[in-house]
DNA sequence: TCAAAAGTGTTGAGCGTACACCCATGT
DNA sequence: ACATGGGTGTACGCTCAACACTTTTGA
C-alpha cells in the first residue's frame, strides 16, 4: 500500500531513501581527567553503545532526535540529560552535518540523516554524574582515541570529535572558557594544567599567572589551597558572565542587535 | 480528510504542528556595491520576496528545502543558483536555526522548520550576474538595513543577517576571505576599501600596505591600473588556496585529521 | 636545611600604530 | 607646477616569551 509511507512529498516505499532526511542532535561532552600514568590530566568524553543496526554494538556520541516542541538547545540537553544524565552549564552549536556518506553503510532502505552537533564542557564534579545504571552502554573514552584500537566509531563520529577537538583548542586561546573544566575555586596551577591539556604544551608559570591576575574576570579569594607538598597556592573564583557567549566572542544569533 | 495531510509518522491535520521538524536551506550572499552617494563600496546582498503565506510580500533569504539526494552544502549551491542564479566561490555554514519562535507568527497548522544557514561572497562581476528576469522578486538590498522601512524582514531573516554580517567581520580580521570581494587582480587600496567597508573603519595606507606585502598569499604583479587621475597603483592578484577553508582558520570537518 | 612549587622582576624581540616624508602621474 | 594618491622610513608603545630570582611551605 503505497499509502502507508505516503508524505507530504508523495514518497512511497521503494522510495524511502527518498524521504525527506530526518533531523538527529548529537553532543561531544569534553571533561577532564587525570589520566593514571602521570598526574597530568587528559580530555575525555562519554560515549553510548549503539544497540540498534547500523553500527550495532560500536561506541556513539550520544544523541537522539529533534521533537516538534523543542529548540535545538533544548534538544540537546534534554538528549544529554536522558543519555547520559549530564546537565552541562558550557553547551555551544559546534555544526550541522550532513553528507550523503555519514553511514558509510550506504544501506538500501537506510533514511539520510542531518545531525546537528552541539559541544559541551562539564566539571569533574559534574562528570561524576554520569549515569552508572547501565554503565555498560554508557563510558568515558579518551577523546583523541576513541574508537582507534577498536571498529573506530559509529557514523563519522570520530570525524565530528576531531572538529570538536579543533574548535575546543581554538577557542580556548582567545575565550574564557577553560574555567568550565574546574569548580568553582581554583589555583592558578590547576587552570594552566587545563590550558596545557588542551593545548598540548608547557606554558611558562610566571607568564599564565601574569595574564592571569591581569584579567578582570579572575578574582583572588583570600584562600589557600591547604595540604599540598609544598607552600599552598591561592584560590581563585571566575567571576564572568554565566553564558558561554561573552560578547566580544561567539555571541548567540539570538542576542544580535541590528547594527548600530 | 484526515489522509490527506498524512505524513510517514501517521500525524493528521489537527496535529501538523507536532509533525517532526521540516528542513530548509538559505544563504546569505554578500557583495560589495559602490553606493551612489559616496564612491565608498557598501555590503549588499540578494533578497527574495515571498510569493506565499507566511510572511507573502515580505523580503526573505534564498533557500529551500533540502532533498535526499545532496549534501548541505550541495543543496545550498543548487537553490542559489536556482533562486537567485549566482554561484558563489566562497560558500560556508553558518548556523543551524530551530527556535520554536522563528516564525513571530505562531499560527495553527505551521509547521515548524530548522534551517540550516550558509553565507557567501561573490565578485561584482558574478553579482551582475543576478537574475534579472523575474526582477521584481529578487533584488538587491544594502545589509545592514535590509527591512527597516518597511515591515521588516520575513522569519528570523533580520537576525541571521546580523549573524552573518557579524561573522563577515570578525573573520575578515584573521582569515584572507576578502579577496573574494574582488576580481582577480585588484589593487592594494581597492583591497583596503573592502576591508573598510566591512571594518567601518578607515586603515592606515602605509601599515595596510606593508601588512599585505608581508603576506606570501598576495602576489604583485608587473601590471599596473592605468587610466586613474594619480600615478597607476601596482596590481596584486591572491594566489592562495582556492578553498574557504586555510588550514589555520576553519577547516571543515571533513578535511580534518585526528589528531598528531 | 633542602627540595619544590608559589610568586616577582627584568629584559629583549616582534608587532601594530602613528606619522613624517618622498615618488610619480594627470591636469 | 601642483594636487593627489602611491609608496617608504622611522620611532614609540604594547604584548609576549624567556629566564633569573625571591618566598614559603612540607618533609
């Protein structure tokens, strides 16, 4: 019955790969973790089993798809709340996908599908969160790795984490951002260890922490960081805008005024 | 007749407005038009007016449905030149739109659309080449007040333009794209009058000159521009890559390695 | 007292800006 | 010749990288 799977565009079944493709949101989830050989912390992300076909049984972003009533940001958090329990405070669009190959298993019958990625930075506090219920299906991959000793990665997923980790290293050199991987008091240490991270090299004390103080944004608190081996660091707050949109940045379409 | 509207997911009439989101595809296409006041080049870009509801009359973005047989990219391409009949070097993604609200004009039945927005610059000389057969449904309209008199742009269109345009100039600031303001040889001051009329601000001669001169990508060559009131300034001609896309700037997904 | 990390001072190179100045051409 | 834009020289100020140095703690 060719009435069965008529659209609004008159497809019937042997035209399904004819539909109009569908709209999925997908999210690449960046915390920090220190990695067990050195002290030194490394990027990770978590990823979900696939249990349907294609790519059954690999490792996926987590995702899923776009209702009637929701933006695409909400979407995306409503997706990572019930993937992964996560609730990020850093979410940003990163790009929407969509190649005719991202199955790459160009199955007859197999509808086309548009992904918008969105990107999200998460505190080892709120990392903890992550759902360990059916801990199975959900874990933590290091994001450069993810899926390399393995199949690789459902989709062009790995394609989509290795954009992801480009604008993450780009925009962490010209925007506040890297105060997302921490809580909310911090020694200066700790946030050069994050830009070392991401970066992928040194960065002289003297020099971070001259940038640092120099930044309105980061407030001295008269706190120490007690314990350590040696004398005890000071704590720091980040007393930025709450939005990952500061306005000389990357601001939301939505909070453009016309131009003056 | 509840069939009629029958969609694949069994959705009826009474229910159109939680049928899965549609997707569209639009582009904004800059030019720089001198402005008959001043010789001062000003941005322009292409509108067409909407021959249905919503939005009927109004100046709206080209765009158009996405099918199943093209990439994002491929179907931006294909509705430019169908719509408007350009076809522009530079062509990149510039935001994925799905706010619940970006019609303004909430009505029963409409259906909710996700639109997947691109931006390009073209040459004056490609500019011309707009149709001009159905003219009165595509012009031309300066950027930055495109819908102010009258009753605005249609949807979100004002807004996405104050994206793009935001965009435009910020990535003017470190990317080589204004050459695509221009033919192919072009003299530093015609340079410098693009990077003006983006900017909105005057450059220094002298230091704009001798930044460019240090730029490998720009090539001077043994011509001259004859034919001025003054002494004939030297031509250039840009011999980077043919991409939007350097490998220190924005590389596209696609083209993206994992990582070293 | 010593090791190690916290934190300060100083220097030099590079780059962008401002601006004085010379050059070449049409009128 | 002279006005005008093309094109060069130079000096100042800022930022960043490098690195020597002092301070403060735990062991």
């Amino acid at each position: 019955m060719s009435t069965v799977f008529a659209g609004p565009f008159g497809a019937n079944v042997s035209e399904r790969a004819q539909l109009p493709p569908s709209l999925a949101i997908s999210t690449v989830i960046f915390a920090l973790k220190p990695s067990r050989a050195e002290g030194k912390p490394t990027l990770w992300l978590p990823l979900v089993r696939r249990v349907k076909e294609p790519f059954r049984g690999q490792w996926a972003l987590p995702g899923g798809p776009l209702t009637a009533v929701e933006s695409l940001e909400d979407a995306a958090r409503r997706n990572l709340r019930e993937t992964t329990g996560l609730a990020p405070e850093y979410l940003e669009q990163l790009y929407a996908f969509g190649g005719l190959d991202r199955s790459s298993r160009p199955e007859q019958g197999a509808q086309r599908v548009v992904s918008i990625v969105y990107w999200a930075l998460v505190r080892p506090t709120e990392a903890e969160l992550l759902v360990e219920s059916e801990r199975d299906n959900v874990a933590w991959h290091r994001a450069d790795t993810a899926g390399h000793g393995e199949g690789g990665l459902a989709f062009d997923h790995r394609e989509i984490v290795d954009y992801a980790l480009w604008r993450l290293r780009n925009k962490i050199e010209y925007a506040q951002i890297a105060y997302h991987f921490l809580g909310e008091r911090f020694t200066l240490a700790q946030l050069r260890e994050v830009y070392e991270a991401i970066l992928g090299r040194t960065l002289d004390p003297a020099n971070f922490r001259r940038q640092l103080t120099a930044t309105p944004q980061i407030e001295a608190t008269d706190e120490f960081l007690e314990g350590g081996r040696h004398r005890p660091p000071r704590l720091y707050r980040y007393v930025g805008p709450p939005t990952p949109y500061p306005a000389s940045d990357h601001p939301h379409p939505s909070t453009l005024r016309s131009t003056p």
